[in-house]
C-alpha cells in the first residue's frame, strides 16, 4: 500500500467504480467492437490500479506512468463515452444511429461520471507527488560572496539587465 493517504485513497476511490463502468459496458445490447476496446483500457488501467496499491513503496517512474495512463489514456476515453451516451440519450425513438435507450444511456453516465471524477482526483493526486528530482534552485547568498564575485554576478552598469515578468 503506497504510504500516502491521499493516493491511498484515490487509488480506493477508482478501484472501487471501474468494475461498475465495466459492467455497463459489457451489459450494452450493442457490445461491439468499441466497447471492448474501452473495456480493455479500463481492464488495463484497474491492474496498474491494482498494482500500485500492492506495492508498499512506489517509485516516480510507477506512479508517472499511472499519471500519464489515467490522465491521457483513461480521462479521454471517459468524456468520450459520456458524450456518446448523451448524444444517444438525446436521439428520437425511431433514429437507427440509437443502439441503446435513453435510460441506459444517462444511468451509465452516472458511473462513468464517478470514474472520470475519481480519476481526475487521482491525477491531482499524483500529479502533487515529489517526482524525486532534483530540488528547485535556490538564489544566491549574496552574504557568502566576496564583492568581486558579487560585480562579476551583476550586469555592467548602463547594461540592460535581464528582467523576468
């Protein structure tokens, strides 16, 4: 288990809705081809899930991988299968683009909803995490620095200084 409460508990938070989405999409009458692609990322996406909650100390490369996996993988499918849903749910009784009903449409984007929000709340959370690198740098103190070192450090006087906005 990852040492963090709050990774802990975002990785809980999508473990806990992704066999729902799962289960909506395999119960679909028209369970084709691009609901089983869905179902394989969100098949892919619970074992990293899975993984990383077994390990008891993550490394960055892991929990980057997740963050990379569930912010530009997981995320663009889920507003895609929420859009598709609201579409279909807006199409007239006898359109033949419509495969399933409104009702089934809006109810699974009541879990694809809390799977997207969960997913979010995990990539905040990883995206918050130390990535192990190296510290930000740090000024210069100028109290260490004898005062030749301090002109050579400082633009030439009349010399246009670099300024940052």
């Amino acid at each position: 288990m990852p040492k963090s409460a709050e990774l802990t508990a975002a990785v809980a938070a999508c473990l806990e809705v992704v066999p729902k989405v799962v289960s909506d999409l395999q119960a679909r009458p028209d369970y084709g081809t691009s609901q089983k692609q869905a179902v394989a990322t969100l098949d892919a996406f619970k074992q990293s899930l899975l993984t990383l909650r077994a390990s008891e100390d993550p490394d960055s490369q892991q929990l980057d991988a997740l963050c990379g996996e569930a912010g530009n993988t997981v995320l663009p499918l889920l507003g895609q299968l929420i859009a598709d849903n609201t579409a279909m749910s807006k199409m007239g009784q006898l359109n033949t683009g419509r495969t399933i009903t409104p009702e089934m449409a809006l109810a699974h984007n009541t879990n694809l909803a809390k799977l997207q929000d969960a997913t979010q709340g995990l990539v905040a959370v990883l995206s918050a995490q130390d990535s192990g690198g190296p510290p930000p740098a740090s000024p210069p103190d100028w109290d260490s620095y004898a005062p030749e070192q301090i002109a050579a450090e400082l633009p030439a006087p009349g010399a246009p200084a670099d300024m940052e906005d």
